[in-house]
C-alpha cells in the first residue's frame, strides 16, 4: 500500500486513508486532480492546523504565497468532507 505524509502532522498514513488537496487549494476526493497537491489526516487536529503548516503547504505546491481567505474555505471544505464520509446521506425510494 502506498503511503503518503500529511503537511500538518507529518505522520505516515495509507494513501485511501488521507485527504488529498489539490494545487487550487480544493479537496480532491477522488485523487484524479493534474498536478502537485498535498495530503492532511481526516481529523479536526491537523486540519486546525492547516495555518501552521504554510511553509509545508507551500513547498508542497511549489509556490510563494498562499492566501489566507482560501485557506479557511479549504478549512471548511475539508471538514465537510470529513462530515460526509463520517454520515453519508441515504436516498430513499419514494
């Protein structure tokens, strides 16, 4: 199994247990996004932590800055998916 080291906490996971974030700063669920991306541990810790990581994000995507205002929406955005994984929603036939 492949492993991969989240930005936050620098533990070594699975890859299918990690949260893979692309280079536009979006979620990517199904690990299909081109390009550089990073990968964060699904728990609230090391999301919170995301702000202290920047340096680690940054050299990750290869890039200067990071803006702040898409890093809380990135915040956001995972622990949504998070909360979706945890409780998926269930459709009932009518």
């Amino acid at each position: 199994m492949t492993e991969r080291t989240c930005v936050c906490c620098n533990r070594k996971r699975a890859k299918d247990e990690m949260l893979r974030v692309s280079s536009e700063l979006e979620p990517d669920v199904e690990c299909m996004a081109p390009g550089r991306g990073f990968y964060v541990c699904p728990n609230a810790k090391c999301i919170d932590r995301l702000d202290s990581g920047k340096t680690s994000i940054r050299r990750s995507l290869r890039i200067k800055t990071i803006d702040n205002i898409k890093l809380l929406l990135l915040k956001k955005k995972l622990t949504d998916t998070i909360y979706s994984r945890l409780c998926p929603v269930r459709v009932m036939n009518v």
